[in-house]
C-alpha cells in the first residue's frame, strides 16, 4: 500500500497497487490455461493461445479469516507477453496479477 502523491498523508489514504484484473481463460479439463482474451477499453479482444506454461503453484491460506484458494501460472503467450494468471478455485474466476 502506498499513499497518494501529492498529499498529506492521513490515515486510511492508502491505494493497493498492483491488484489482479479479471480476464477470460479458456482452461483444458485438469485447469491449464489455453488462451487468454482481456477486454480493452469496453473493447472485446480476440483470445490470445497460451504458447507454453513457464511455471505454475499453488497458494492456500486463510488471510485474515477469509479463505484464499488460487493456483497461479506464469505463460508465454502466442503474442510473446509473459502474463502470471491466477484462478481464484473459490468464486471460480480468473486474474491476470502484474508484477512491474
């Protein structure tokens, strides 16, 4: 968490950076992504084929109270981006997480 810039730092002013972004996954039957496809500006995108999964894990937790159930993969897409995905397995919804 971060304040923002050009202001007084008060408590409970603080942005997250960094949050995940909802995106659509295409996944085969055991869950690997295929394809991903995130809108753009209101925009619907064209899927884009997963090339070959770099790495992939597993995090379970119990932050706060509140559960945490996600299996992440680093991909190469067909584009050439890296993207880190993230199924949440609790509400069964996909994430795109940047890191940079």
């Amino acid at each position: 968490m971060v304040s923002f810039a050009r202001k007084t730092l008060r408590t409970g002013e603080f942005r997250a950076l960094n949050l995940p972004q909802p995106v659509q996954v295409e996944a085969d039957a055991q869950g690997a992504p295929l394809s991903v496809c995130r809108a753009r500006r209101g925009r619907t995108a064209q899927p884009v084929p997963v090339r070959h999964i770099q790495d992939r894990w597993r995090v379970d937790d119990l932050w706060w109270r509140k559960p945490v159930c996600r299996m992440y993969w680093q991909v190469e897409l067909e584009d050439d981006r890296v993207e880190v995905l993230f199924h949440d397995r609790i509400a069964d919804r996909w994430y795109r997480q940047s890191y940079g």
